[in-house]
C-alpha cells in the first residue's frame, strides 16, 4: 500500500485528481481465465475477492457491461441487518454481519460501517405478536433481539406520530441493534481495489453477448469485446438476470422490478437509528450528510428502468409522512430506481445449474446490499468447490420444484399481519 505524506495529500486534494494513481487497473481481456463473474456490483466484486483470498484462485476475470458502482450497489438505501426468521436466512445473513463488522480491516478500506440499529415499528398487538415470534427466533440462532413497547420506542424516535387519533398509531417495535448501514461506494471500491491488487482482472463497459456451450458444458462467454474462453462462469448480474439467462434457454423463478428510492435535502442530525414503516412499505435512515435516506415500494410493473417514478414516490412519501410529520417540510434532493430480480418466495438462489461450470447467483429482492459479503464468500466457495456450503445450501434453485421454500414474503424490513 503506497503511503502518502500530509503534504503529498492535500496537494493531491487540490490537483482535480490529475496525479492520482488508479484504484484498479483497466486491463484488455484475456482470451483465457479460470473463472469469469458477469456482473461487476458488489456481489461480484465480493464473489472475486473471496475466489482470491480464501480459494487463492486468481486467474479470475470481472465482466461488467457498465462501469464499477454504475449499479445496484451504488442505487440502493445501505441498509445492513440480519433480523431474518427463518433459520437458512437468519444464519446467512448473521454470518454476513461478522463479515461486515471487520470489512473496513479485511479491505483496508473504510466502508463506514455504522451499527446504529434498525428499528421495525409494529401498528396493532398482533404485529407485536408477530414480531415477537421473530423475535425469538432471532435470538435462538444468536442474533441480538429486543422487543420495545410505545413508550421505548417514544424514547428512541420522539420526532415519530404518536398521537391518540393517528391512523396508524405505534404499538411498539422490534429492534435489531447490531443493524445499521455502511457506504455503498465505498463497498464497491474496496472490494475492486482489493480484488485487482490479488491479480484479478475488472474489464468495464464490456458486454456479454452470448455464451458457448457444448454437451451440457460452459466453455466460454462472447462479449461486445471479443470471445473469452473460461472454465466457470457465475451469474451475478441482479436485474439483469433473465437477460442472460435467456441466451442459455434458461427460465427462472424470479421477475426484474424496479425498487423506489429518494433522499432529501441535509438537515441537522435527528435520526440515528433505521426505522421501518410497519403499516407500508417505507423505511428511513440519515446519511453522514444529514440527508433522510428513504426507500419504499415497487412500481406496479415488470421493468429494467433506473429512474425515478412520481407517483411511486408519492405513494412512498406519503407513508413516510404518517410515520414522521416532520418529513413533509423537507425538499427532495433526487429520486432514482434499483432494478432487482424478485424471487418467487423473497430468498435469493446461490447454486449450481444444470450447465456444467454455470454458476448461479440471483433472486436477491429487497435485500441484495446488506448480503454482499456473505453472498460473495458462499457464491466463491460455491464455484471454486463446485458445491454449496451448508450457508447456502437452502438457497437451490429445485427448491422450487420441491416446494421447500424459504418465505419471507419478500421482504425483510416488516413482517405482514397475517
């Protein structure tokens, strides 16, 4: 790691980036590499490092269309958090929280990571009784739990409405306080720093055209900048999924939608907690800047847009507002979309296919950001032992088929009343 001195910093700082080295390098494709990840987000960035650093493959090239954080991981609200009930989710993504906690060591790099707790607000005693059966759940696969009534939560969140008369009045919540959010730039960049410094290759603005296959085997991919042969590929291009999968005749249980998001102008800091809307779908953070960073629903159709949609958002902000008054007072800095590939039953798939040296990683839902490093340290020990680890092992995609589904309903910031 080069070192800098204070003076060589700052005049760097007021050079306009001119006499900065590059994070990673931009090399010409290869015609031959051991593993090739298609998609260059945050789960394939992770799935590269961890080929390298744990599986010392790293004869690996990263096939992105775009450029690195031009996706998902830089379109999404950060928010990180476990509070899962099922077990198979529960102790996945509790393994990717250990990961979290030592990221900003691991990369050397500081991903911000801020373990300021995620609050699920509840709006009737059967959500609280919901919640405490999650709850509970959590707590036995070791995952920290605390169930708060009105007036905790009142404590917590003061700003909220917690009039007699209010629509959807606060009953209590369910807390997760090892939850929290890190910066998602800083996610994408460390890990393509760390990955190309291990010898792996990050080839940009490089489409994936079609694959070659031949007697049920992967042998390569044809890109918008020549054929790469490869003796594994990973799928790992999150809405974008089905595209691909079509150019091998695949069909998949899952759908591309497009997830709303906005942030407001700075205010001073009033919110250091995550909370969720538990009578909608809105949920709330502030950034280090002091902007409300909010995310909600889906829009009502099938797309691979990125762009904000007015009425969504309205609907989105409307939920918000009965949640927190205050929020109706702010401007709005800028809206925009995620598209994600939504799973039949809410869990994402990490498995082998039917194609010899295919590999599969998709179906992520709402979730696709706090599962990055888990994601990636199971989709690398998935392709590198050609075998799921126990961790994503409930992840197959015949469980479909089987009918042993994992159910979360889609969504991991609320639990419906049901």
């Amino acid at each position: 790691m080069q070192k800098y001195s204070v003076f060589s910093l700052v005049k760097n700082a007021l050079s306009n980036h001119e006499n900065w080295d590059l994070a990673w390098k931009d090399p010409t494709p290869k015609k031959e590499y051991d593993v090739v990840i298609i998609g260059g987000g945050g789960h394939g960035l992770a799935t590269a490092y961890y080929l390298a650093k744990e599986h010392n493959i790293t004869n690996v090239a990263i096939i992105e269309k775009g450029w690195i954080g031009g996706g998902n991981v830089g379109r999404n609200t950060t928010i990180i958090r476990s509070n899962y009930m099922h077990d198979d989710n529960a102790l996945f993504s509790e393994f990717g929280m250990d990961l979290w906690r030592r990221m900003s060591q691991d990369l050397n790099y500081n991903v911000m990571f801020s373990p300021r707790g995620i609050i699920n607000l509840a709006h009737s005693d059967a959500q609280m009784n919901t919640y405490a059966r999650r709850g509970n759940s959590m707590r036995l696969n070791g995952i920290d739990a605390v169930l708060l009534n009105r007036e905790e939560v009142r404590e917590i969140i003061p700003m909220a409405d917690f009039s007699e008369n209010v629509r959807f009045p606060i009953f209590g919540g369910l807390m997760q306080p090892s939850a929290g959010t890190a910066r998602h730039d800083a996610v994408a960049w460390g890990y393509a720093r760390q990955a190309d410094d291990m010898g792996v290759d990050i080839i940009q603005n490089c489409e994936v055209i079609g694959f070659d296959v031949s007697a049920g085997k992967i042998n390569g991919v044809r890109t918008s900048r020549g054929e790469i042969k490869a003796k594994k590929i990973g799928l790992c291009v999150a809405g974008s999924t089905n595209i691909l999968a079509e150019k091998l005749n695949m069909t998949l249980p899952i759908e591309t939608h497009l997830l709303q998001a906005c942030v407001s102008e700075p205010v001073k800091p009033v919110l250091d907690k995550v909370v969720t809307f538990g009578a909608g779908h809105f949920y709330i953070s502030q950034s280090d800047k002091g902007e409300m960073v909010m995310g909600g629903d889906l829009d009502g159709y099938n797309s691979y847009a990125q762009r904000g949609n007015l009425p969504t958002l309205q609907h989105v902000l409307t939920e918000g507002i009965a949640m927190m008054p205050f929020l109706s007072k702010l401007k709005m800095l800028r809206t925009w979309g995620g598209i994600m590939d939504m799973s039949m039953d809410g869990s994402p798939i990490i498995d082998k296919t039917h194609i010899e040296g295919l590999y599969l990683n998709c179906g992520w839902c709402y979730g696709g950001f706090k599962a990055t490093p888990a994601s990636g340290w199971t989709f690398a020990h998935t392709i590198a032992q050609d075998r799921v680890h126990e961790l994503n092992a409930g992840y197959s995609l015949n469980r479909f088929n089987t009918g042993h589904l994992l159910d979360e309903k889609g969504l991991g910031t609320k639990t419906w009343i049901s």
